[in-house]
C-alpha cells in the first residue's frame, strides 16, 4: 500500500465531505443556491417565523399572543398539516401573517430526486392555495437541509429559499421556556430572522409540544421591543 497516496485520498474524502455538509446543513451556506439568511439592516427590524404546523393548540395559542401584541409574522407550514388542520391554516391566512412552503412530509432533503422535491414543494403549494387561495413566493427547508437540484425547482416557481439566523433552539427537549427566550436573544440585532416552531412537521399529532415556545413568545416578544426593534414578516427582507 503506498501510504502517501492513502493519506492524500483520505485528504480529499474528508474535504469532500466537509464541503458537503457545509453547502447542504450549515444555515448560512450559499452554497447550492441562494437563500434569505438575514434582512438589510437599517431600520431595526426583525422576523419572527414559526416552522411544522399548523398544529392546534400551540398555532392557536401563537396567533392569539401575535393579536395581542399586534406582531406579524412568517408561518412555514407542512401540507401534511394543512390537510389535518384547514381552518388553523385559514386563521394564520385571515389574521394577515405571511405563509410559507414547508414541504408536504418534512422531509429530510438529503439524497432526494428532484421528482421527489418538486412534488414535496407542488402538493404543499396545492394545499395552502385550496385554504387560502394564495401560492406562497417563499419556502424553508425541513431541518434547514438543502440539495442537488432544489434550487432550480424553486427558480423555476418563483420561490424564494429562507433560511435564519437566530434561534430559540425550541425543539430542544431539554429547554425550558427561560433558555429558549435566552438562546433566542443571545445574539439578536438588526436585520435578525427568528426560527420558532408552532407544530410537529408530519408526525403524529400529541408526539411533539410546543408549550414551551408559547410560554417563551410574551417574553420574546417584550425584550425585542425593549431593545427598539420592530417586527417585519419575512416578505419584507426580501430582495
Ligand atoms: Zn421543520
């Protein structure tokens, strides 16, 4: 065996797969195409966005704390869940929040034909369309994992790629409603796009609570106030 010749193999596997998981995983990667990290700072504005419902009670208990503080904000739902729960998704439609394509399944993107992501993105564009009337110009990636051929899909609808910046990391199971308004505040400035969640993607309704994020929104909410920020839905970051 010619060990130099092993050693540099290995070199490039590892570059390789480094390079991999940086363009498909890592939130702000360009790498495969273009996606919204952040918004252009200036005017002290942030957005917050809620992924994998709509999924009753939290959906319901979120848009009432969001009426009560008078804040918009950006929904990222799973077809899957608009077909569960239509008139949830018709409450984030009518109290004027921002929808988002979130696939049809959550699926993880990883090794997925295009055929498959286009139908994943179609089916879910269909759904919220049949409740809303509306197909959404904006889409986020379940897990935040992107792929070979994603992107073409998304140009060619006229779709835009979001992901975040921020987050309370609120599918955490071990984080209370303290460490998720902590986390999610840690590094918050202008410009800032907030990922919560209200629902549990494609699984079984019960198996995943939000709770915690409901009681952490008030307290998320007061803070970004209190530092002068205002809130945006995402459509305004947009380019
Ligand atoms: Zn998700």
């Amino acid at each position: 065996m010619n060990w130099p010749l092993t050693y540099v193999l290995a070199l490039i596997v590892a570059w390789v797969i480094a390079l991999l998981y940086y363009g498909c995983a890592v939130p702000r990667s360009q790498l495969l195409g273009p996606s919204l990290v952040r918004g252009q700072p200036g005017k002290k504005r942030v957005a917050l966005t809620f992924d994998d419902g709509p999924t009753p009670p939290e959906t319901g208990q979120i848009l009432d704390i969001l009426k009560a503080y008078r804040v918009p904000a950006t929904f990222f739902v799973n077809g899957k869940q608009v077909s569960r729960y239509p008139e949830c998704l018709s409450r984030i439609h009518r109290e004027n929040h921002t929808i988002g394509n979130h696939t049809y399944t959550h699926l993880f993107l990883y090794l997925k034909s295009r055929g498959r992501i286009g139908r994943e993105i179609d089916q879910t564009q269909a759904a919220i369309e049949a409740v809303t009337g509306v197909r959404p110009n904006i889409f986020r990636c379940p897990y935040g994992v992107r792929w070979f051929g994603l992107f073409s899909l998304l140009r060619q609808r006229g779709i835009h790629s979001i992901q975040w910046s921020d987050t309370g990391y609120d599918w955490v199971k071990k984080n209370t409603p303290a460490l998720i308004v902590r986390k999610t505040l840690k590094s918050l400035r202008d410009g800032s796009v907030i990922l919560l969640h209200d629902g549990c993607g494609a699984r079984n309704p019960g198996e995943v609570s939000h709770a915690f994020t409901v009681t952490a929104l008030p307290m998320i909410i007061e803070e970004i106030r209190e530092r002068g920020f205002s809130f945006v839905s995402i459509n305004e970051f947009l380019p």
